[in-house]
C-alpha cells in the first residue's frame, strides 16, 4: 500500500520509511538478496507478481553501498 500511494504521488525517490536508507531498507535487502541467491526471485517478486517489490529491488542495486 505504501509504494502504491508513493506512485500515485509520483514519489520516486523513497525508501521503506522515507527519503533516507534506514537499517529497514537494510534488512529488507538481505532477505532480498537471499531469495535472489537460492534462486527464488522469480517465484517471489517479479515485476508481473509483485511490482513494487521489483522496482525497489532494482533501485536497491544502484546504490553504490549495497552493490
């Protein structure tokens, strides 16, 4: 839901609680990256299941610390 009304707001610049990289987005990305690694992400979040989940995903891999 919180992604939708970022969208809906044309808020593209976010994190998971707000314009910063938190210890949130941090968990978020080793769990993520877990799925990615056993071979699960299509299964999980794909841009046709889960899209938000995607996008964030995608955006996690341009930060120069998480790469």
């Amino acid at each position: 839901m919180y992604f939708l009304y970022l969208a809906e707001q044309g808020i593209t610049d976010s994190w998971l609680v707000g314009p910063y990289f938190t210890a949130a987005d941090i968990a978020l990305t080793t769990l993520l990256d877990r799925i990615v690694f056993l071979g699960l992400a299509d299964r999980y979040f794909t841009q046709n299941i889960r899209p938000f989940l995607y996008n964030y995903y995608q955006k996690l891999g341009t930060r120069k610390s998480v790469q």
